[in-house]
C-alpha cells in the first residue's frame, strides 16, 4: 500500500452536491486532490425550441438562491437580441435587485453557512457547528443574519413582486415601474441593515487574528482575478467592461468587451466533474487560472465608489501589498459588498428618476445572437444566446461564477489538504477545514452545473490502487 | 326557436329553462358551477373536452352538459364523487399528454387548465408525462403557438370560423397524434387566410396561443368582446 485516496462525500453547507477526493502518496502525504461536482442538468439543451423571451425566467429557475442573477445577465442577453438600448430607469431597477440579491446572498453565506465554523470554531462539534448552535451560543450574530438577508429579499420581492424567481425582468427592461411607496420602504430599511453589517465587520476584523492557519492555507495562492469594473474603475456589477489583474494586483488586461468573453475565457471539460474549468485564454490550461467573486472584485477595483464601503475597501487591501490572494478573505470580501450594495441602493434610489413608468422597451428579435454579462454574488456569470429569424432558441452557453472558480477550488483543496489531512485517518476538524475552503468560495453547484439540491458532502481517501481507505459522509 | 319552458332539478334545486338551452347553460345561469376547458359562451359547442359531464337520472352513462338539452322533469347531478374522480383523471390526462411547465409559461396565473386543477383540488398527475417533442411557432409577426401548452379544445379552430370566417386553423392527425395547424400545416406566419385579427389568441385557455413579446404569466386573455360580437352578428 504505497498511495491511497480519501474521499469527503457529500460536501456540506454549501449549495449544490459535490464529493471530494484525497489521495495520499506511499508516506500518507496529500499528493493530490479533486473536487467533483455530481450533478448534472443539461439547462442550456432544454431551453432550445422556446422563444427567446421566455429566457429570464426559465433560466432563473436554474437556481433558488440568486435567481435574481441569472435573471439579469439572461434579460441582457435578450435585450442584445432586441437590440434595444433599454429606459434608464430599468438599467437602475435592474441594478438595485442585483444589489439586493448581493445582499441576502452574501449574508447567506456568511452568516448562515460560514459564521457557524468562524464562531463555533473549525475542531467544534459537528452536531452544533450549524445555524442552530449559532442561535444558541451567538444570538445576536444569528439574528443579524437572519435579519440582513430578509432586508434584501425583501427588497426583491417591493420590485419584483416575490423573493423566489420573480418573472418582473424581462428582455427591454422590467414589467413594472416602482411605486414610490416601495422606495420609501426600503429607504426606511437601509439604516438598521447599515448597522448590521458595520457591527459583523468589525467583529471580523477583531477576529481575523483566530484564523491565521486558515488564512495561510485556505487557498492562498497566486492567481489571476477577473470580473467587471466601471468605467472608473469603481466596484461594477451591473454594467462595465471585464478587467484582469496578476496576483501582483498589476492589471494585465482592461475594457475588454464581455460580449467577446470567447476571445479570452477558454472552457476545458475534465472527466471526473460535470463542472467545466474555465481559463484565461492567453496564459494556457491550467496556468490561466483565475478567481472571481467578492474577492476578485475587491482586487480589480479602484475603488468601490460610495464613501464607508471605499474607507473598509482600503483597509482590506492593506493585507498584502498585490492582490489579497487568500480566499479566507472571500468572507471578508462579503461584508465589505454588502456595505457598498447598501450605500449603493440608497444613492440610487434618492433619484427622482427611479420612478419613471416608462421602464421596458418593445422591440422583436432584431439580431441572432446575445451575451449577457453580470456580476454575480459568487462572480461574473455570462449568458449567451443564439436564435433563429422568428426569435426561437437554437444554442445557448452558460459561464456561472462558480465554474470560473473550478480550478481554483481544486487547487484550494489541495492545499488545505496538505496543511491539515495526516495520515491515512480524516480527523473531524481536518476533514472541516477542507470543507471550509469550498465554503469561502460560496460555490453555487446548482448553478454551475445547472443543477438542483442541497448540497451533502463527501470525502473518500483513496490508496494508490484506487482502494478507498476512509469515507466520511455527511447530510447536507 | 322553441320559446317553450322546462323545468328540471340540479343538484336537488328545481330551476326553469328554455327548452333550446343546454344543461351547462342553465345550471351557470343558476349560479351552479361545472368545470369546462372546450366550453365558450359565443362559440358553438363541441362536447370534446368531457369536464362538464353531469350526471343524469335515469341515463346509464355521464352525459356532457355543454351539448346536452334540457328536458322537462329531468333530475342533473353536477356534483358527486365519480364526477369529481373523472374530472380530475381528465385534467391529469391532460397535463401527462404534453409539456404543462406552468412556472414558466406565458400565461402563467391566467390559464384556466391550471385554474381547474387548483379548483378541483389536483394535488398529483398519476400518469407518466409523456414530455413529446413539439415545435414552437413563432414564424407569425405578432403571435406565437406553443403546441406543448394545447389542450386541443378547438376554440381557436371554432372562433376563426365561425366569429372571424377565416378558417386559419383546424385540426390534423388523429388522437394523441392529433395537432392544431394553421392553413394547410403552414408555419402561421405564411398563412395566407390567418387576418391577424388575434382572437384565437384570446380564446384560447392556455398560453399555447400568446401574442410575442410577452414574458412569463404576462399573457392575460381578454375574452369579453366574443358574446358580443355574437350577439351584433346574430341578434341584430
């Protein structure tokens, strides 16, 4: 027995299904590692033959938690199909459900995913190392999550008339104008949510120094970072142009269009996950390996923007002198955007222009193909239709955030895996750290595979045989 | 026309009628629901869809209400468990047979097949689903056909007809085979009878006729205008 294989089987608190494998060399050392992503649901096949129009909301239905994004980038998709340069005030509802989304998703993972392992600790009981222990020992922290992601679904359901796969963005803009009794609400609601996350921040901020091991090994590495920034160079999600930068947090490419995202994002399949590795075109497979999400966007910008997200910005690219390259720091990354998604929605909304009833632009499919890009929670996600002369679906291509990510979890794993699997035993903290890593990525399974379910985990550790060694497996 | 009077009981009430007018007709009248999807005021009556099938003492079998006369003394049953059995098993067909995906339909929250269900309590389809391979139509300027939302009720057929006098559509093929066509199974947008006058589009009960452009549950049905175009047409 020289070489064997752990496998973590399903991975929790994450959302999707995903196993993970170890395998260890003749001396029990990790010499490599791999995410798999199990699930498989084919969304860009089954929408061919529907009209284009239907798009947003079929595709929302790719996912329950950020509906809101696939939304988004599928209706800009549709109105390249239009060819319509949408009302002003659609681009600014459009924008402040996206924030909206960002708020409740970030929160989502961190308070309701991640806080349990950041305040019960990584070695805790795994029976308790859940949103329910966090009542108990945390409540306050638990009730601030709680509270801050209902700020933002409730934000989307004022706009778009319900939390969960609203049908209100539609190819041309929005179906309905906002009533000005809904801006008010959410006015009203901006103050307390603002506490919330300036309290969470500085309890991160205060705890940061407990984490230092995870810091150091949870995928920590040089990587390129991608995604979108305004025209500025400010914190974009909606709009702008694709921006690269090194690990030296040097830009190596700028105002790229995101519709020729093929020019410069290759997709390679590998053959133990239905998830795809996506790459930067100029640097090969696997070298161009980059990250995207909160973290990226945080490296690419100038600036975020709005005064309290840009002072937090500064500070957190004090932590190293390029690019923060340890995606501990995704967590951080949150709760910085959910600040700038709050001032953000504030400033949009004190326009007087935010209630113009003129929102949706008409128009029939004027051009056979559209590219819809946007910044997801989790990163950019790009939607990319072809249709035939009568505006019918014939080929569609979906980048998830989550996939941009693939190669960056893998190696993210690996690394965790080194620092802290020993032997051909998985200890309960160990095996957690490992898991952790996934969870600072915030991957959507769902979504990038275009697949549905909670996600369960699993870790095999497998000899060099092939043999399976150890299995733990955990619900989701 | 027979201007004479009936009188019968539904459901134990004793109600009078004119003795030309269906049993469907006088129990709506009455204020007595009955469940129907080929059913429309305006349009004549072709009995296909069986949802309204009553039951009728005396008669060994369930007759549909849409086409059957009243009679003089005649005792209707238009609730009761059998009927409720039959009348979900019909929808449930219905929703196995092609591709219902009501989350992402047009018409979505004003389609009457997915009002029925709710109505009649349909909680599960027994039958496999059949998921058929059916085409979308979009070739029409303004309008789209969806074959995998029809229900094959003929409104659209009857209403071009009879109401328009264009005979655009009609019906091809037999049983599950059986598809609504436009001219001689033309895409819609070559038709050359089809006046774009949209009333197939607004009589039919699900989103398998919608006008382009509308997004999902945005395409609500205007059926007000059809007794009246009857009633100028043949009361005048």
């Amino acid at each position: 027995m020289s070489q064997r294989r752990i496998v973590i089987d399903p991975v929790t608190r994450i959302e999707g299904h995903a196993r993970i494998s170890l395998f260890l060399d003749e001396n029990g050392q990790v010499r490599d590692a791999r995410l798999h992503v199990t699930q498989f649901r084919a969304f860009e096949k089954l929408c061919e033959g529907r009209p284009f129009t239907e798009m947003p909301s079929l595709m929302a239905r790719i996912c329950g938690i950020c509906p809101v994004s696939h939304l988004i980038a599928s209706a800009k998709a549709c109105d390249q199909i239009l060819g319509t340069r949408i009302p002003p005030a659609a681009v600014q509802l459009r924008r402040v459900l996206n924030l909206a989304q960002l708020v409740q998703s970030h929160a989502l993972n961190f308070f309701h995913l991640s806080a349990p392992d950041l305040l019960l600790g990584m070695d805790g009981d795994p029976a308790r190392r859940n949103l329910f222990g966090l009542i108990e020992s945390h409540p306050q922290m638990a009730r601030d999550g709680i509270r801050l992601r209902q700020f933002g679904q409730q934000i989307i359901e004022r706009l778009a008339g319900k939390r969960i796969h609203p049908a209100w963005v539609v190819a041309g803009g929005v179906s309905e104008p906002m009533t000005a009794e809904a801006r008010d609400a959410i006015l009203a609601g901006i103050p307390e949510a603002m506490t919330i996350v300036q309290r969470t921040l500085g309890w991160f901020k205060n705890a940061m120094d407990n984490f230092r091991e995870e810091a150091a090994a949870f995928a920590n590495f040089p990587t390129f970072f991608l995604g979108l920034v305004g025209p500025d160079g400010e914190l974009e999600h909606y709009d702008g142009r694709i921006r690269v930068v090194d690990a030296a947090g040097r830009v190596v490419a700028d105002n790229l269009p995101p519709e020729r995202y093929r020019d410069y994002i290759g997709e390679a399949v590998e053959p133990d996950s239905y998830l795809k590795s996506p790459y930067y075109k100029p640097e090969g497979y696997p070298d161009g390996i980059y990250r995207v999400g909160p973290l990226a966007r945080l490296n690419l910008a100038d600036r975020c923007g709005t005064h309290a997200a840009d002072q937090e910005w500064a500070e957190f690219r004090q932590l190293e002198r390029g690019a923060v390259l340890s995606s501990f720091y995704y967590h951080y990354a949150r709760l910085i955007e959910i600040l700038y998604a709050l001032e953000r929605i504030e400033q949009i909304l004190q326009d007087q222009q935010i209630l113009s009833r003129h929102v949706r632009a008409h128009a029939t499919a004027n051009h056979p193909e559209g590219i819809g890009v946007a910044e997801a929670p989790r990163g950019t996600l790009i939607h990319h239709y072809r249709v035939d002369e009568a505006g019918v679906i014939q080929w569609a291509n979906l980048i998830i955030a989550t996939g941009h990510n693939n190669l960056a979890m893998n190696r993210g794993i690996l690394q965790a895996a080194r620092r802290f699997v020993h032997g051909d035993r998985l200890s309960e903290g160990a095996l957690n750290r490992v898991e952790a890593v996934i969870r600072a990525f915030d991957p959507c399974l769902s979504c990038s595979t275009h697949a549905a379910g909670r996600m369960p985990l699993i870790v095999e550790l497998r000899g060099p045989e092939g043999e399976l060694l150890d299995e733990v497996k955990r619900a989701g | 026309m027979n201007a004479g009077i009936k009188t019968l009981k539904i459901d134990g009430r004793d109600v009078s009628a004119r003795a030309d007018q269906t049993i469907l007709e006088v129990a709506r009248e009455n204020g007595i629901f009955v469940p129907s999807l080929c059913y429309l005021e305006g349009l004549s009556p072709v009995g296909a869809c069986r949802l309204c099938l009553v039951e009728v003492k005396g008669a060994s079998r369930l007759l549909p209400s849409c086409v059957t006369r009243v009679e003089e003394g005649m005792e209707v049953t238009t609730r009761s468990e059998r009927l409720e059995r039959y009348r979900r098993m019909i929808l449930e067909l219905l929703f196995s047979e092609r591709n219902h995906i009501c989350s992402v339909c047009v018409s979505n929250g004003h389609c009457e097949l997915q009002s029925l269900a709710e109505k009649l309590l349909l909680t599960h389809v027994h039958f496999p689903y059949r998921y058929p391979r059916l085409p979308v139509d979009a070739s029409h300027p303004r309008f789209v056909a969806d074959h995998n939302r029809c229900i094959l009720c003929t409104r659209c057929v009857r209403v071009c007809d009879e109401i328009e006098g264009a005979h655009t559509w009609d019906v091809m093929g037999r049983g599950i085979e059986a598809r609504v066509i436009t001219d001689l199974n033309q895409p819609w947008g070559d038709s050359e009878s089809c006046t774009s006058c949209g009333k197939c589009v607004h009589v039919c009960p699900t989103g398998a006729l919608s006008e382009k452009g509308r997004s999902v549950a945005e395409m609500a049905k205007r059926r007000q205008f059809l007794p009246y175009l009857t009633m100028m047409r043949t009361q005048r």
